[in-house]
C-alpha cells in the first residue's frame, strides 16, 4: 500500500528499482518467447530488438512517454518479422501503466489510441483473420489504462487526505498556542492586579507605622502603631490567600479550565476598606445587579488596579470615589481622586495596560487621565448580556463626579 500510495517519481531509488524491474521482465520476455508457441521463435535480429525494447524501461519514471515511443521503435519490426508475439506484452503493459499512473487523463487516452492504432496495424499485416486476437489485446491495453488512472486517482485522494490532517494538525497546534498565550497573559494580569494593590498598601500602611514611631517619641501611639501592624498583617493574609488560590488555580488543569470562581462586584466594597486602611477616605457606591461573571470580574479588576493607583501616587488627605452602575445595558465604573501625586498615562508600568485588557477582554472602553477637577480618574464602560427575566427599571443618573461625556 505504501508503493501505491506514493507517486513513482518522488520514490526513493527509483532507476535502480527500475533497472531491476527492466532485467527481470527481459528474463520473462526470454521465457515467453522460448515456451509460448505464438508465432515464430526470434531469429538474431528478433531477439536483439526484443531485449533492446526493455533497456529504455530504466527511465520509466522520469520519461514515460518517450520510454514507450522508444519500446514501440523496438517492438513494431519485431512483431512486423512475425517474431513470438507474447513475449514484448508485460514490458509494454508496464510503460502503458506508468504513463496512465503519473500522467493527465488526456495524455493517457492518446497514448492508448496510438498504441491501438499501432497494434491494428500490426495485426493487419501480420494475422488479419485475428479478430479474437485483436479484441484481446485491445481489452488488455484498456484495462492497464483504467488501472494506472485509477491508482493516480488513488493517490491523488490519499495526498489531499494527508494534506487536510496536516492542516487539521496546524491549527490545533495555532490553537494550543494561542490558548497558552491567552492564559499566560490573564495569569499575568491577575498576579499584577493581586501583588501590585497588596504590596502598594502594606507600603503605604508601614509608612504609617513608622511615620506614627518616629512622629513623637516621647508621646508614642502605641494603639495607632498597634492598628497600622494589624492592618499590615490582615493585608498579607489576603495576598497569600489569594495567591494560593491563583497557584492552585494553575494547578488544577485536568479539571474544567480551572479558574475557580470569578471575584465579582460584591467584593468592591473590601476593596475599598483597603484601601481605607491605608488613609485613604473611599465612598464607594455600587447599583448594579445583572452583571455577568466575566464582567463583574472585570469591573473588580479595574476597581482594584485604579485604587491601587490612587492609594500610591495620590499623596496625603486622598479622597476616592469609585461608583459602578448599570444603564443602558452596560456597566459603568468611575474612579476618581483628588490627589496631587505623580500620576499620568505615561508613567511606565502595567496596570493602565492591564485595565484596558480587561475591558477589552468583555468588549468594553476604558479612558483613564488627569480629571476635570483635578487629581486622576478611571472610567469604564463594559457591555452586559441583556437579562430578559429581569423586571424593567429606570437607569441610574450618573455620579456628580463623572463627566458628561462619561455620563453618555
């Protein structure tokens, strides 16, 4: 199956086999013409042009048709000298199936008319009373036709198979890639947005501890000191139990995708006692109950990072306010602050990155700058699924705080 399946002309050591396959049809043609009593034994010049009809057999693969109009040279004086007429019959069998087998349909139907039309001008002028003859060797030269073209028609099927699991096996592998970059990516957005705003307040919350030992030493607060470490040792219980869930989130790929459940809106208002901790005055306002998991994981995400934001570069006496709220069948979230701190869009870094990924990620918009009363503000617009089942209500007015671009 494997030499039908392959094409002749791309077979490795072709000549040689060919060579070989010349010889042992030569050794046949020698045994038809001493054995089969079918027309006269081949004098000197007989057997010369019968064995010079294979010699050409060993280029059968590269040049099929000028190996048969060679053979047919040899072969027609010599059935002309009424020499055994059965022993030439395998070697041309052989060049009309090469032909038929890595040639076009048309060339094949040619050369099969030629070749009968040579052989009704043999038999004419060597038996002209052979009808049956003739109709025997017709048939056997149109049967070796149909066969080559039907194996090239084999092949031909076998190659676009092979080519489609190919292309098939390309693109699960595109795929695989893409998925893998895909969930590097998100894994990288979630230890940002996780390390990030926890390594920003317990920063900001040490500030404050040493800031309150080193204020007024003779006076110390040792309930503010005693506050601001409890407040550091509750931020890295929840760094470590949120990246312990991330670790075992990438841990556990044989079952589902392994995500685990999706932080959503409920968990802002943490967000915001965080963010309080570190000195921050947070009024934190979120309307919004049809949200999907991916966008109330989004919308969290946006949250966390620009409070982060906030809380690092808004300097002292910072006042944020976040507000979330569902209209016209999309999330809006706000977060504004009045802080004079160093912050910019151009400043390096990932976050402003990361948020515009995760609105991206749910088919919204996100602009982030300097706001219009000054300090930075975040604002994002994420698409929600319409809710049928959910009774109708009147959209919520817009913050005082948002702009009146934002508010459209």
């Amino acid at each position: 199956m494997a030499a039908i399946n392959r094409d002749p002309r791309t077979a490795p050591h072709g000549m040689r086999n060919d060579a070989l396959l010349a010889g042992a049809l030569a050794v046949v043609a020698t045994a038809l013409a001493l054995l089969v009593n079918d027309g006269l034994r081949p004098d000197a010049l007989g057997w010369t042009l019968l064995l010079a009809a294979h010699v050409p057999l060993v280029w059968r693969r590269r040049h099929p048709v000028p190996v048969l109009l060679v053979a047919l040279a040899c072969i027609a004086p010599y059935h002309a000298l009424d020499n055994n007429h059965t022993a030439p019959i395998p070697a041309t069998m052989v060049v009309l199936y090469t032909i038929a087998a890595t040639g076009t349909v048309r060339r094949t139907l040619l050369t099969g008319t030629t070749v009968l039309g040579v052989t009704l001008i043999m038999n004419a002028l060597t038996n002209p009373d052979g009808v049956v003859e003739l109709l025997r060797i017709s048939g056997w030269v149109v049967a070796v036709l149909f066969i080559g073209i039907d194996v090239r028609y084999y092949r031909q099927y076998v190659a676009a198979i092979v080519e489609r699991a190919v292309r098939a096996e390309r693109t699960r592998e595109e795929e695989a890639r893409r998925r893998v970059a895909e969930e590097r990516l998100r894994i990288a957005r979630d230890l940002h947005d996780l390390l990030a705003h926890s390594i920003t307040l317990i920063g900001v919350q040490t500030s404050v501890a040493a800031h309150v030992l080193t204020a007024d030493p003779d006076r110390l607060d040792r309930e503010a000191v005693a506050k601001a470490l409890d407040d550091i040792s509750d931020t890295c219980r929840t760094a470590r139990g949120e990246l312990r869930t991330t670790l075992e989130v990438l841990r556990a790929a044989e079952h589902g995708d392994g995500r685990g459940p999706l932080p959503g809106l409920d968990g802002i208002a943490h967000l915001a006692e965080t963010a309080r901790t570190a000195g921050a005055r947070v009024d934190a306002t979120v309307r919004a109950d049809h949200a999907p998991p991916a966008v109330g994981a989004a919308a969290y995400r946006i949250v966390q990072e620009a409070l982060t934001n906030s809380v690092r570069h808004g300097g002292p006496g910072l006042s944020i306010q976040v507000h979330v709220y569902e209209k016209d069948g999309a999330l809006h979230v706000s977060v504004a602050d009045d802080g004079t701190g160093p912050c910019s869009t151009d400043t390096p870094g990932f976050g402003l990155v990361g948020m515009r990924e995760r609105a991206r990620s749910v088919g919204g918009t996100l602009d982030a700058g300097p706001g219009a009363a000054g300090g930075f503000e975040v604002s994002a617009v994420l698409p929600e699924l319409p809710v049928l089942s959910a009774p109708p209500s009147s959209p919520a007015p817009p913050p005082p705080s948002m702009r009146p671009e934002e508010a459209r």
